[in-house]
C-alpha cells in the first residue's frame, strides 16, 4: 500500500503561472547513459508577486544552476525529487541549468528514451520535466532554440521547426541546430537523433507555399511509409478547404518509433508515431491497419491548428484540444472514406469504449474538475465524447455558423493557451446563440438515456412523440440535470417508403429537434398513413435511446431506412435481442429466422456499399453485450452469440459462400474503402461460414489462409483457423511465425489472434506466451498484443469462472508498473467494470483490485485508477 495519499489536483486550483519563459536555448550532448542537457532560459516574473520559483525537474542529476552567469550554491537553490526552487529570484534574469540523465535506462518511455537504438522523446503531458528544469505546464509558451549533439552514428539529428545550422564536431561528433519560430509549450518539444532513413515528399499549400515533407523511419521501411504520405498530403489539402487552415512552417516531418506508450504525438513541425501507426504495405498490413495510419496521421496533422498554435491552459482542457481534433479527424475520414460507414465505425467505438467507461466506476465528465496523475484522463470520455460534442454542436447551430465559430476561434486564439469557455464562447457570438445550457455536456458525466413513445391518430394525421431523458449517477455527480440533446428523425411508412410530415406547419423529410427539458412531446401533422419512427439518425447525440418500436417497425428499417446508420442500427438492435433471449434460456426461433432472412436480403442489396454489408453482417461484440446486460454473464453471452451465429451461417450459407468466392481480389491490392469494403465483406462471410460446425471448415479455411496475397486476408485465415481450432490452428500459427519472425509489426499480430481464442485451452496458452522469446513486457505494442487483447476482446477467458484471467491480468500491471506506471494504469481498466457482472465474477474482479491496491511502492497512475475503481 502507499503510505503516502497523492494529492488530487484541482481545476478550482488554476493559478496563472509565477514565472513565465520568453526564449530557451537547449543544449544536449547526447550519450546513452548520460546525457548532459544545457538550458538557458529568459525568465520573467509573471505578474506583480514574490512567490518564490519553483520549476519541475524529476529523475535529473544536477549539475550546476546559475543565474545571469554566477552560479547559486546549495543555500540559494534546492533540489528535491519533484523540482527546483529559488527562493528570491529576480524578476527578469536568465538561468542556466545544466543537469544529466539517462535515456538507455528509461524504461516509462517519457522524456528523452531509447528506442530501437535511437534517441527520442515523449513530453506529453509531463515528460519534459524528465529532462530539463522548466514550469512545466501548457500555459507556459517559448520560443525554442535546440542545439543537438552526438555521435556520427546517429545520422539524423532532428528537432522542432527549421533547421538554421550543422557542422562536425571533435571525436567523430556532429550537430545541427533547430529553431521553431512558434511559439510552444514544453510538452509539444520533440528531438530525435539516430540512423533512420528518410522519406520525401513536398506540398504546394493553399497560398503557393512549398512545405518539404519527411518521415523517418527504420533502415530499408521507407516504402513502408508511402502510405502514411499520401495520407499526409491528403490531411494537409483537406484542413485548407474544410477549415482555411494551411500549414505554417517550410519542413514537416514525422518519425517513427518501435517503442512508444500511445499512438502518435503532434509535437510541433516533428510528429512521432508508434511504427504500428505508420508504416504499412499490402503484405504486413491489414486493411484496419491502413484505415486507421490514415486517421492517425490526419489527426496529429490537425493538432498543428487544434492543439499547437491553440493550446490548452491546462490539463483539465485536454478535450479543447483532443475532442476538437478527433471531430476533425473523423470528417476527414468520413469524406474519404464515406460518412454512413465511418459513422457506424465511429459510434461502435465509441460504445465499445465510451460508453463503457460512463457505466463504471471510472465515468468523468468531458472536462474533468480533479485528477492524481493526467495521464490517466487521455480516455475515450476525452476523446471520442470530446468529438461527440463537437458534432452535436454543429448539428445545432449549422455547418455555416459552426464555420463562422471555428475562424473566430483561430483568429481570437492563435499563439495562446486557453480555455473549453473560451471556446464555446467564439460560438455564441459568431452565431448569436446562448450555449450556456449546452456547456453542462463538458461538466456533467454519463451516457443520458432518451426514451420516446408515440402515438398516432389516424383521424387527425398527428403522430405524437414522447421524449424523456435521464442521466443515471456517476461517481461525485448524484443529482444529473437535463441536457440539450439534438435529435434528428425521419418518417417511414409499413413498406419503407419515405413518408412525408408537417412540423412547426413546415413540410418535411426529416428535421432536428433539440430535447432539453426531462420530458418533451411534440406533435407533428400531415402524417398522412401509419409511420414507423426512424429516431436519432446519424446518431444525432452521445446517448442510449429506447422507443416503443416493434420487432416489426425494426425490420422495416432494416430494410429501407434511408438513413444507412438507422438501417444498422435496427439489424444490430433485432440481433441483440435475439442473443439476450437466447442467454437468458428462451430463444425466439421463429424471430431468429426472420432475422437471417432479412439479413439475406440486405446482402443481396446489389446497390449498396459492400462496407455496409460487412457492417450489417457482424453481430453485437461480446463486450457491447455485456454492457446491456444486467448483471453480465459473458459465458452465457458468448454461448448465446455463437448459438445465433451458427443459425444465420447454416441459413445463409450458399449466399455466403456466394460472396465468399465472388469478392475475391482479382486485380493489384489498393487499399482506398472500395477495395478494404469488397475484403471487408469477403472476410466477414468466411467468419460467419465458419460458424457452421461443418465437417470441412478446416480445410475451407485453410484453403483461404493459403490462398491470402495480403495481411488482411491472411489475418482473417488465421482467425478462421482459430475458430476450428485443434492441428490446423497450431500448425497455422507455426507457419505463420516462422514466415513473419523478423517483423514485429506483423509478430504482434500473431500475439494478438492467440489472445482472442476463446477455446478452454486458450488461457494456458496465453500465460505461456509471456515466457515465448518473443515476447517483450518492455515493448508497449508487444504487451498490448498479448495482455490488452486478451482482457478487452476475449470476454469468455478472460471472465473464466477460476478466475484465473483476473489474476494474470493483474500480475501483468503490478509487474509493468515497476518501469512503466503509464501503460500498467491503462491494464487496470478491463477490471473496473466488476459490479457489472455476476457476483460470484464481480467478487474475484474485485480482490484483485485490492490485491493491486494494497501493493507496496504502486506508481500514482496504478494506485488512482485502482482505488477509484474499488470506490
Ligand atoms: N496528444 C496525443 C496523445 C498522446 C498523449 C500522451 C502521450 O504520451 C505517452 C502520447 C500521445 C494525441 O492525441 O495523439
Ligand atoms: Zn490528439
């Protein structure tokens, strides 16, 4: 147990800070072990004050602080594990520091670390006080200027902005010198120094500029990284026609690293990318793999406006930046990918994720108000609730007032750090609006649940709709309020057929109403015959919406809504019901044939868009199950979802098989959305094939393993095979590592379909794969493959009655937090849910919490996400 309890920090705490830094010039001298970091800082008191200084500085060696060239002695300045203080600092001085670290035994990966050889750095969200002695906050903006020096060996030496100078050194030493004219917090610093190769490219920006684009990567990767170019290229074009934003400096440049806590990170003018992130050809690389390089390369992209230029004030803004940017990445995706199928995509992870999160002890409002460690606040409430607000803002005040709000935000905020109020309020006054009843959608936690009955009058031709809403408790919010919440719905007739209506006296196809009191009824006329309600299209708002519509009504929209998402949203909705009456021991067959021969039909749609296909044809997750069942039995559940999936494969089995031999990919690979859509498609008629316990699945999906001239349909194979199981998947499995040894992009992933087998056996075999050689607990990507997977995606072993997934999983973060506190925090949360499940699970869940709880020398980033989890 800790003996110490970490202090919560607090939004109502905010002080502007004591001292502020106009220019830095930093100095390394970079060695493996000890590196010497100079820094020599123009400081000014901030305001009228005589608070003493006090800089951040963690795991530093010091070696000399001075002030204006004389160097303070012990009684003038102290150093303790958290930072340095001077007790009587002038009000404008300069302080130069020197101290050393070492980057080949940082194993957090936060500050200046070793990755694959290189030198790199990780800032976010408080990485840089691991290498310097600086305020470190976002509200603190300079102007960098960074001098790198090292061996020969390390070819590149890069940092942010431009490079103004490079030369050799004595002793087989060079350097180059960087300046970026922007001015930045020291979270988006970046330097990276090693032998890599180099990409090129360039762009002609919106006002004629040339930027030169680089991405470093591996020796012999650079085709690899082609991908993640054109990806670039096309960010950079769409950012100028949806937002006026056009890049600011001359060179652009990412990185990619094999050792990395999250995905990527938008440091300014130098991103660095997670290598799984970045780097994809047809043969190592799947087609999710391809489709989210091209997200993530487009979100760090954006951050350069939404985050770099426009910074946060402090942490609890993290979604001013983040849920911004995401909004911003998943239009771009939607137009070049296709909005009804990004849509689904989207919202599936964000109910996955999300709204996961809001049902457990870890639920937190978008804007937090108190935190131990920010690191543990980098969560999907931020990020993809975040975007949910955004859109929703959108959809209420409109494309062109939600525009106009946006280049007042840039115009108003450019080179400063800010607030989520400050935001809102370039809204209010581009659009005239009062949002202040909105805001309570960042301060208050929670998914709202919405219901909505009706009632026609076919006499009268009004059809009255019921609304309530209601947001259930979270932790430290009792007592919810009502919410504005945008619905958007459309009007079906018994055939499918588009029905028209009047609203407000207006005619219309569809419309938007805004819900904001805890009941509302609205009464719509001109209803012309008996209508089935198509309600929260495009899923208009983040919530759980329930109506009074029957099995009947949905399978009309499963068939004609006109809103794609709708039309899923009625097949996912058919399918989980059928499997929750199965799990709970009475399954509805005759509604279950039903269910497979409307499934039919909307395969054999021959104008739809064989992405959406795939998308109606995969069932409600495990996981997504779980959520709507009380208290969740994921046995049960698993053996429910199998159950209906073998009816709809033996019901459906020459159409799948139809599409499973017609879709093959005749031509060269490309992975755009038409093509990912027909493999996408492809791929999920052999999953559901498979459910079929038929004699020769083994050999069927052999034969597709086999056959596979790329990663997706190799990896679909391999998933098909593990489905069979037994000698086939064993020798599969050897086959495939043998072949794919040498690239661990490709290694994880054998990791990773080993950890989703739900067969009995399967729990030994992952246990035993953390002592295989090629399992690294160091390497984020490695044990995520391994232990993330198999907590997150195996519901069925990882729930296992012994209880023996539980204890392997909090082995893995009480071992893992003793180098890595960030990436064991992110472990703790598959357990959090555990008064969700059955009792008899919830309760071994539980001791294992307090087992993690009760361990001696537990980082703050473990110990908070444990005790809030146990509250
Ligand atoms: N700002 C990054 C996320 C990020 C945060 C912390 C990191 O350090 C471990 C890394 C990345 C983004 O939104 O992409
Ligand atoms: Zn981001």
């Amino acid at each position: 147990m800790r003996t110490d309890t970490p202090q919560a920090i607090r939004l109502s705490d905010y002080r502007p800070p004591a001292f502020l830094i106009d220019e830095v010039a930093l100095t390394f001298d970079l060695h493996p072990t000890a590196t010497r970091v100079t820094a020599r800082l123009q400081v000014r008191r901030n305001r009228e004050h005589s608070e003493p200084l006090r800089f951040n500085g963690e795991r530093l060696k010091p070696i000399s602080v001075a002030i204006d060239g004389r160097v303070l002695s012990d009684g003038e300045r102290t150093i303790d594990d958290e930072g340095l203080t001077i007790p009587s600092a002038p009000d404008a001085f300069v302080l130069e520091t020197e101290v050393e670290i070492d980057p080949e035994n940082n194993k957090a990966l936060e500050g200046l670390y070793m990755s694959g050889g290189r030198f790199c750095t990780q800032c976010e969200a408080e990485g840089f006080r691991k290498i310097t002695f600086w305020p470190d906050r976002p509200d603190v903006l300079s102007r960098f200027t960074v001098r790198v020096e090292a061996d020969r060996s390390f070819r590149h030496l890069l940092s942010n902005g431009n490079l103004i100078e490079q030369g050799e050194l004595e002793g087989g030493r060079h350097y180059a010198v960087w300046n970026d004219p922007f001015l930045k917090p020291s979270y988006l610093f970046a330097l990276v120094a090693g032998e890599l190769d180099v990409l090129e490219d360039s762009l002609v920006t919106m006002t004629g500029r040339t930027v030169e684009l680089k991405i470093f990567v591996d020796p012999g990767m650079a085709p690899r990284a082609a991908y993640a170019m054109d990806a670039l290229k096309r960010s950079m074009r769409w950012d100028e026609e949806a937002f006026g934003r056009e890049y600011d400096l001359d060179l652009f440049m990412i990185v990619a690293v094999r050792d990395f806590n999250f995905g990527a990170m938008e440091n300014k003018g130098l991103n660095i990318f997670n290598s799984s992130l970045l780097l994809a050809d047809p043969a190592t690389a799947t087609d999710a793999d391809f489709e989210r390089i091209e997200s993530v390369v487009a979100h760090e992209y954006f951050h350069n406006w939404t985050g770099d230029r426009i910074t946060c004030r402090d942490w609890f803004q993290l979604c001013l930046k983040e849920g911004l940017t995401v909004f911003r990445d998943q239009s771009f995706s939607a137009d070049m990918r296709g909005h009804a199928v990004q849509r689904i995509k989207d919202v599936k992870a964000l109910r996955a994720r999300q709204f996961a999160e809001d049902q457990g002890p870890l639920a937190h409002p978008v804007r937090p108000s108190s935190y131990l460690k920010i690191d543990n606040f980098y969560t999907a409430t931020i990020y993809e609730k975040g975007a949910e607000i955004i859109r929703m803002l959108k959809i209420l005040l409109g494309a062109e007032a939600f525009r106009a709000g946006m280049d007042l935000y840039f115009e108003r905020w450019d080179g400063h750090a800010t607030t989520v109020e400050a935001f809102i309020k370039c809204f209010e006054e581009a659009s005239g609006s009062d949002l202040s009843h909105f805001f309570a959608w960042y301060e208050q936690a929670g998914t709202p649940r919405v219901s909505l009955e009706s009632q026609y009058d076919e006499a009268a031709k009004t059809l009255t709709l019921n609304f309530a809403q209601e947001t259930p408790p979270t932790p430290g919010q009792p007592v919810k309020q009502a919410l504005p919440i945008p619905i958007a719905f459309g009007l079906l007739d018994g055939e499918g057929r588009p029905l028209r209506f009047e609203h407000d006296g207006e005619p219309q196809d569809e419309t938007v109403i805004v819900l904001d009191q805890p009941q509302a009824s609205i009464t719509l006329t001109g209803v012309d015959r008996f209508p089935v309600i198509s309600a929260l299209r495009g899923f208009s708002a983040p919530v759980v919406l329930t109506t009074d519509l029957e099995p009947k009504d949905k399978y009309v929209l499963l068939a004609a809504d006109p809103d794609l998402f709708n039309r899923w949203e009625a097949g996912q909705e058919l399918a989980r019901d059928l499997i929750l009456r199965r799990a709970a021991g009475s399954p509805d067959e005759v509604n279950e044939e039903r269910y497979a021969d409307a499934l039919g039909r909307a395969l054999s749609d021959q104008s739809a868009d064989p992405a959406f296909k795939a998308l109606m044809l995969a069932l409600p997750s495990e996981p997504d199950l779980a959520l709507v069942m009380s208290p969740a039995d994921p046995q049960a559940i698993h053996e429910a979802r199998d159950a209906l999936r073998t009816r709809l494969s033996v019901h459906l089995e020459s159409q799948l098989r139809e599409l499973h031999n017609g879709l093959q990919d005749l031509g060269e690979f490309s992975p755009d959305a038409e093509g990912a859509g027909r493999r996408a498609l492809r791929n999920a008629a052999l999953d559901l094939l498979l459910a079929n316990p038929r004699s020769d699945n083994a050999a069927y999906a052999h034969g597709h393993f086999e056959a596979a001239g790329n990663m997706t349909d190799a990896m679909a194979g391999l998933s098909a095979l593990m489905q069979v199981g037994g000698e086939a998947f064993g020798q599969a499995l050897a086959d495939f590592y043998e072949r794919w040894t040498s690239e661990p992009l490709v290694i994880d992933k054998w990791f990773a379909v080993q950890a989703r087998d739900p067969s009995e056996t399967a729990i030994g075999r992952v246990m035993g794969l953390t002592a295989h050689p090629a399992f690294d607990t160091k390497n984020p990507n490695r044990l995520r493959a391994l232990v993330s997977t198999f907590a997150n995606f195996n519901p069925a072993r990882f729930h296992d009655p012994s209880g023996a997934g539980y204890r392997f999983l909090a082995d893995q973060i009480l071992a893992v937090d003793r180098f890595n506190p960030m990436i064991a925090a992110r472990l703790v949360d598959p357990l959090g849910g555990w008064r969700r499940y059955k009792p008899e699970l919830g309760a071994l869940m539980r001791a294992e919490l307090e087992r993690i709880a009760a361990t001696a020398g537990l980082s703050k980033n473990v110990y908070e996400l444990a005790t809030r989890a146990l509250a």
